[in-house]
C-alpha cells in the first residue's frame, strides 16, 4: 500500500477541522508512485476538505487579512 503524504502532521490537522475549513495543497504532495498520488489527489483529499494550490491558499490567505 503506497501513502501518499504531506507536510508533517497537516492530514491529522485536517481531519480534525470540519470540512471546507482547511485547503489541502495539492502542489506540495508527494508520493514514490504518481498513480497513488493522482488517486489521493482526486479521491481521498476531497473528502478531507478542498483542494488547490500552494498559490490558491496563499491567495485566501491574503484575501482574509
């Protein structure tokens, strides 16, 4: 079984916020197999809460201070 993975600690972070509270970077994933990557990508993040880019969060960031 391959995991695909991210920042220390940020999918535990996640999974404790209600959904649509966190952004999950999409650009900062890494995994040894890029079809396990694409899946968590588009299978296992959107049920953690939205996706983007590394971009697309500092933008939110932005717009909310």
């Amino acid at each position: 079984m391959s995991i695909t993975t991210l920042a220390p600690n940020t999918a535990l972070v996640v999974i404790d916020l209600p959904k649509g509270i966190a952004t999950l970077p999409t650009d900062a994933t890494t995994d040894a197999r890029a079809e396990a990557r694409a899946g968590s990508i588009a299978n296992v993040f959107p049920r953690l809460g939205e996706t983007g880019t590394t971009r697309d969060i500092n933008a939110k960031l932005e717009a909310h201070r």
